[in-house]
C-alpha cells in the first residue's frame, strides 16, 4: 500500500521560512516525478515545483522561484520543499504527489499560513 505524508507545515510572518517534508513508503522514489502543489482558499490547485523521475531535473514555478527549492533528503527519505521569504500569498494547504504513466498519488496536505 502506497502512503505520502506531508509534514512541515505552520504559521510564520510574512518573511520567514518553512522546510516541507513529503515521506513516501511502499514506492520507489526513482520511479515518480514527485512535486509540490498547494491550494489557496477559494483558489485553484497549482503546482509549484517537481522534481523529474529521469533525468532528476527540477522545475519551479514563477510564483516561487527564487525562494522555494525542491530536493531529496536521501538521509530521512523524502522530499522536501524549502520555502523562504514567505508572503501572505504563499498560504495555502500544500500537498505532495507522486506521479508516473497512468498512476497519481496524492499527500493528505499541510497548512502553511503566513501572517502579514
């Protein structure tokens, strides 16, 4: 059986930082690109950034970049998402996926909110 935990989540000001932490068990990693995607209030589902299952590349929305990066912590074996000079709109439930052809797995989410 197939399970994603997200972690990491919480309250900050406007300003600090956050890391996010997706463990996954009963898959292997190599075999998914894996991403971030989070959902604001009364918004959209988007996605963020993701890592590519081959060749390993990473991608980073516009929204986000230069102040979020993805990687793999081969140490605690997640992925995770390192989120800093947070804004109000960064607040949203943020979840983990893991993907490949025909097959889409989905984190049960974590809340970030940043306060102004």
């Amino acid at each position: 059986e197939v399970q994603l935990q997200a972690s990491g989540g919480g309250l900050v000001q406007t300003g600090g930082s956050l890391r996010l932490s997706c463990a996954a068990s009963g898959l292997t990693f190599d075999d998914y690109s894996i991403a971030w995607f989070r959902q604001a209030p009364g918004k959209e589902r988007e996605g963020i950034s993701c890592i590519y299952s081959r060749p390993g590349s990473t991608d980073v929305a516009d929204s986000v970049k230069g102040r979020f990066t993805i990687f793999r912590d081969t140490a605690k074996n997640t992925v995770d998402l390192q989120m800093n000079s947070l804004k109000p709109e960064d607040t949203a439930v943020y979840y983990c996926n893991f993907r490949r052809t025909r097959i889409d797995y989905w984190g049960q989410g974590t809340l970030v909110t940043v306060s102004s």
